[in-house]
C-alpha cells in the first residue's frame, strides 16, 4: 500500500550491489491486527504489510535483517531502505535550500481590508486599517506582471480582516493576475480565509469564476457554541447564515474545496462529538469540503486573560481525537497527509518566496504579528517594487532547522524543517513540534484507514 505522493527530484537512484540501511526518516507503528504501517518523511510513502512480510520488514528497519531480493528493490523504491553511504541529512539540507535557490515560485498574501464584520473574542486584529490603497492595488499588478515572464507558480491568498469586505477589490485582483499568468504560461491558484458570512451565492459564483477555489470558512461548534465566539460587531450570532452559504455551495457550485476550521476550547469541546455527526451527515463523503480542528490560544487580543484554553498537549490530543471523529463521519484526512510531505509543515513566513501585503502597502511575513518592527519587511510601491530588507527577512526565513540541532536529525525534518511557527522561535518561546509528528503513532493508523477507504492507496 502507497500513499499517492512524489520523492523530492533530488533523491538520487540506487546504486546496484550497495549494502542498504534504513532511512533515518522512517516511522513505524504496528497496528492491533499485526499489521505494520511504515511511514518516510523524505518520500512520504505510507506502505502496509501484512503477515510473514511485515514481521521481515521490521527486522530490516530495526537493522536485525539484511534486505535482500524483490523486499530489498521495493523497499529502496520506496525509500525505507537507503544505500549505507548516503549522507541523508545532506539530501535534507538540500531540499531545504531548494525555495531559497530558485525563484520559479511566487506566493502572495493579500489583506484587501484590514476591518471585519466580526469580533471574534479570540482575535488578535486591531482593526485600524480598512480598504486597499489603489496604489497598493495597482504595485500588486505590476509585481507579478514583472515576474511573471520568469516564473513558474503564483500562489495567490486572501487574508484580513475580512476580505469580503473589499470583494470588488478581490475579484478585480484575481481576475487581472490570473490573465496575466494565462498569457505568460504560469500555474495560478488562490484560496481565501474568510468567516463565510458575507460568502453567499453571487459572491461565491464570482470569487470561483476569477480562480479562487480553496477556501477556509470557521464554524466553532454548534450554534450555541460558535455565536458565543464568532460574533457581528454590535453583536448578533453568525452561525445560520454561514451554514446555509455553506449548503448553497455544495447544492449549487463545483470546482471548489472548503476546510471547515473549528476552533475548540475546553468549554466547547463537550458539544464537538454530536456536531461533527451534523456536519457529517451535511458535508461528509463529498471531496469538495474537509475538517480542521484547532486548539483556541492567547494569540495576543485583548480578551486573552478571559480566555479558557487547552494546555499545549491536551490541544494536540483532542485536536487527533477530533480528526478521528471527523473520518468517521466521512470527511478525508488528506489535509493531514499534505502536511506530512515535505514542506508540509513549514510556515509560509519561512518561505522566501512568500509575502504578505497589507492594504497600506507594509509587506510582512507573518499574518499574526502585525504590530512587531521585524514583521515589517518592506513597503509595496506603485510600480510594483517590494523593497524589502533582507535582514528582516532573513530573521523569519532563517531561523528553523539552520538554528536548532535537534530539528536538524529530526525523522520528521523534511516535513517540519523547524518552521512550524517562526514567530514563537523569534519570540524565545518553547519550541513546539507538529501535531502531525508528536502523535504519529494514533495518527499513521488512522491515515492508513482513509487510504484504504479512499482507494488513494493500491495494496
């Protein structure tokens, strides 16, 4: 059984007659039925074997057997088993230097208004800037219309505030970039964060006709539960009218994706088992939607004091056991397989090649530090020049797995690279490693258990 994924390009081929190893980067996890579940983080291949097979594989990556034969010329395709002198980390430092030697790629985060139509009692936005600049607007254009002979992919983002607020400045912008990669030949996607309100069947029809098909819309639990958090400013519940722009969606539109985001606390969580059935029984077995489960944090708004909160590992733990519930209730976890890729967990403000614009023109790297100097990386022109300071950015593109030792012969490093969150490294926090690693072992059963039920996988 293979998880459907592609090696990094720089993986070089066996060498006939090498005396193999296992990959630094497996992970094994030995399912009730005997069954064993070998993960790599530097393939991400996700094989099964079963029986007499499984018990001699994992002598061989335990390095009790020597891999011999059709076992040995699989497993090496596959990447568990590497020619002994490989260095692997050298494969991994080159993988990670891969964004910072091409600039094929460019990914643009765009804030089109910096106010909401929401209070949400978690938020950390100020909410003092509203509407972008034409000047910002028209800098935007002409930044990719400048690139855009020589690049490859333009990964597009709509962030806020809430960017349905500014629709006509979103629709103009994707409409306009998405010509302007058409003609020049480059990949072109967009996804959006909004809080779904204001998504209603117009706004959808337009938003998917100018190229923006992935979207992340929050419902935090039942309506009791999410109108207590997710409020209108002047109050006023939200839950209904996103709900029924979500219906519309499915019943009327195609060529789309939505991640349902819940963001969960410990008042909230009892409620969370019977509302996921209800979004099951909505959304479920459709590929068109999927579920993410967030632990809510003190992210730096106001009401932080006031906030009820999971420690660090009992978030990660119900965060699983949320996923789980969702899987059964027919939604795909193969959001949790991307980020298990290389680069899957990597933060977009470690890219090089990633920037956020602000609707006053300030380019930042993170989108929750807004009011942090080392945040402010640069200012957009008219004419479409970043003007960035290089050491500013380097602060959040080189901080990860350069700086941390442990994170460099980590199993997990292709995937994670130490960037998970470079704000909290900046910040002197504790380092905090993915979900996605630390609970590998219920989590690769349970990917596995999709797989199957997905037919992704081939046994």
């Amino acid at each position: 059984m293979r998880l459907a994924a592609r090696p990094p390009s720089r993986r070089p081929p066996k060498r006939k007659g090498a005396t193999l190893c296992p990959s630094r980067f497996n992970a094994c996890v030995r399912e009730d039925n005997g069954t064993l579940l070998v993960f790599n983080s530097l393939t991400s291949a996700l094989i099964q074997f079963q029986g007499r097979t499984a018990d001699k594989v994992a002598e061989i990556l335990e390095g009790r057997r020597t891999a011999r034969g059709a076992l040995a010329e699989y497993l090496s395709q596959q990447g568990l088993v590497v020619p002994a002198d490989r260095d692997e980390l050298d494969l991994a430092a080159q993988l990670h230097e891969i964004p910072f030697e091409s600039d094929e790629s460019l990914g643009l985060m765009l804030l089109p208004h910096e106010n909401c139509n929401f209070r949400c009692t978690y938020c950390y936005e100020e909410f003092a800037k509203n509407a972008m600049n034409p000047d910002v607007v028209e800098g935007v254009i002409a930044l990719v219309r400048r690139r855009a002979p020589t690049l490859r992919i333009l990964s597009l983002g709509w962030f806020g505030g809430e960017p349905l607020l500014a629709f006509n400045i979103v629709e103009d912008v994707a409409t306009r970039l998405r010509e302007i990669c058409a003609a020049n030949g480059v990949a072109f996607s967009s996804e959006m964060t909004t809080n779904g309100y204001l998504l209603d069947a117009e706004r959808a029809r337009r938003c998917i006709a100018a190229g923006i098909t992935r979207y992340q819309i929050t419902l935090d639990g039942p309506p009791e539960s999410h109108n207590q958090t997710r409020r209108l400013v002047g109050g006023g519940g939200t839950f209904e009218r996103i709900f029924a722009n979500l219906c519309h969606l499915r019943d009327h539109a195609d060529g789309f994706h939505v991640a349902i985001r819940v963001n969960f606390s410990p008042v909230s969580l009892p409620k969370l088992p019977e509302f996921v059935q209800r979004l099951g029984q909505t959304f479920g077995h459709d590929d068109r939607f999927s579920m993410r489960f967030r632990p809510i944090g003190r992210w730096g708004g106001p009401n932080d004091q006031h906030l009820i909160v999971c420690g660090k590992d009992e978030g990660a733990d119900q965060e699983v056991s949320l996923m789980a519930m969702a899987s059964n209730a027919g939604f795909s976890l193969q959001t949790w397989a991307s980020g298990m890729r290389p680069f899957g967990t990597v933060c977009y403000a470690a890219n090089p090649r990633h920037f956020v614009i602000g609707s006053d023109g300030i380019v930042y790297k993170c989108t929750v530090a807004f009011n942090d100097p080392r945040n402010h990386v640069g200012r957009i022109d008219r004419q479409g020049n970043l003007n960035l300071r290089d050491d500013l950015v380097r602060i959040w593109t080189r901080s990860g797995e350069e700086t941390d030792e442990g994170c460099r012969t980590c199993g997990f490093r292709p995937a994670c690279q130490g960037n998970l969150c470079p704000l909290e490294r900046i910040e002197g926090q504790e380092k905090r490693c993915p979900t996605t690693k630390t609970h590998m072992g219920r989590i690769l059963p349970l990917l596995a258990h999709d797989a199957r039920r997905s037919a992704i996988v081939a046994s």
